[in-house]
C-alpha cells in the first residue's frame, strides 16, 4: 500500500505484528497499534507518552494542539487515555492522513479536527479560543527525513507559545545527529521563549556520537515529572533523562537560532532506521 504524495515523496504502511508502520521516503515516522492505541513503540513517541501521562491525570480530557499528524499516534493514545480530550492536528500532506484512514480510521467519537496545511502558517488560523488554552502541544514536524527550518526557531515558539496555556506542556521530537549542534540550537531556542527544559534520549545520541531522536518537554514553570528517569530508563532503548542544570551544562554555548539563521536538521545514514 504505497503513495506518492504532493511533495513528491514516496509514503507507504508496512505491517509490523500488530502495528502498522508509517515509512516516508524510507523513513519510519510512526506507528500504529490498531488493537491498543496505548500501545505506543517508536522510543520518542513512548518518551512522550510518559511525559503526557506523568504531567495529566489519567482519564481528565485535555485540550491539544498537534503539529505534524503521521500516523496520529500521539492523538489517539490522548483519545483512549483521556477520553473527551479536544484535539487539533495540523498535517500538510492529505494524502497521508487517508493513507492512515483505509487501515486504522480514527475513533468515532473522538474530537479530532484535522486541518492541512504547513504547520506555521496554520498557527494563524486556529479558533482564537485556543489562545492559552492547549494544555499540550507537540510539535513532530517532518519533510521527508528532515525537520524544516522553519519550525525550529524563536520566532516560531513564540507564535506557538501565546497557544499553550501558563501551566501547559509542550513536547518538541529533535532529530540530530554528532555533535548536537542542530538539537542544541533548536534546545536554545525552546529555553529562549519558555524557560524550563527536560530532555529525554538514549545516551549515545545525547552525547552526540550518534543519530537518533530527543524528546524535549518544555513549560514555562519547573514542572517535576516523577518517575520519568525510571521509565524511560527500563525501557528498550534505555534512554538518560536530563532536566535542571544537566540542560544547562549540555547547551553551554549554544546560541538560539533565528528565522534568519536556521537549516533544516541534518539527514540521517542510510542505516539509522534499521530497527526501531
């Protein structure tokens, strides 16, 4: 089941056991567990799974506001967690959203508003009554391979951030590879605008020896997560928690990056996505 979408690129759903997964120019971008949406197996979206489920009660619907859809992982594990949830996804490729459709349709009664479009430019319109009103944000943004400039930059947050709510949570997927210079910036940007960063990755990639994918949870207020390090630490890859002046120390001399100044992140090896 292969598509080709508007950008060009090649979009196809391989069957993986009991998830389908969502692979983009052979890029896997997610995954779908169609009997357990609360199943979720790619390591970052799992990492963001336990941030959403350590910083909001179970079972208490949430306002979200998601940029970038894939398989919609994230937004169903919200609808079968929290039911009720009110959720906005921006996705730029239709295409991928019936790809998505034909296998795993999205609940009935979820209240999942889908809108396409480039993720910045819909930020301008959304309903004004999301203004500070999303609980979480995600921002998993991608073409191809690669996350655009233009979602990683201050001038970017600070759009997104009159959305997010004075207690909200926003979760950024960086995706970068040696040296962090890329993963760093788009950190610096994110502390720039909000404050208060946790970090979450497998040690080998937060070093900078490796590609892989950090998951950033950010608020404008400390926000204690306990128990994160245990979690993702017992799972597979075990992943490092870094929050405090752990974030401080791994972005000493990194500079926020500007609308004037960004690239989009680097490509990954040709081996990078040979297991999840």
């Amino acid at each position: 089941m292969s598509i080709t979408l508007g950008s060009g690129a090649r979009a196809h759903l391989e069957r993986d056991g009991a998830e389908w997964i969502l692979v983009v120019d052979g890029t896997p971008q997610s995954a779908i567990d169609v009997d357990d949406p609360r199943h979720l197996s790619f390591a970052y979206i799992r990492h963001m799974g336990h941030v959403i489920d350590l910083a909001f009660p179970e079972h208490e619907p949430l306002t979200a506001l998601h940029l970038g859809a894939g398989a919609m992982s994230i937004p169903r594990f919200i609808d079968a967690t929290r039911p009720r949830s009110r959720q906005q996804v921006i996705e730029l490729e239709p295409d991928i959203v019936e790809l998505i459709r034909r296998v795993a349709p999205l609940p009935a009664n979820a209240s999942i508003r889908l809108r396409y479009g480039d993720a910045r430019a819909e930020l301008a319109r959304l309903p004004r009554g999301l203004v500070g009103a999303v609980d979480l944000a995600v921002v998993d943004v991608f073409a191809g391979p690669q996350t655009p400039a233009h979602v990683t930059t201050v001038e970017f947050f600070e759009e997104l951030s009159a959305f997010v709510a004075p207690d909200g949570v926003l979760l950024v997927n960086i995706a970068d590879g040696h040296g962090m210079r890329f993963a760093r910036g788009v950190l610096a940007s994110l502390h720039d605008v909000f404050g208060h960063e946790t970090v979450i990755g497998d040690p080998g990639v937060l070093k900078g020896r490796r590609f892989g994918n950090l998951t950033a949870a950010v608020t404008r207020q400390p926000r204690d997560l306990p128990g994160l390090a245990r979690l993702t630490a017992s799972g597979f890859p075990a992943a490092s928690v870094l929050a405090g002046a752990d974030v401080a120390e791994w972005l000493r001399g990194a500079a926020p990056v500007h609308d004037e100044n960004a690239t989009p992140s680097p490509l990954p090896g040709g081996t990078v996505f040979s297991e999840r």
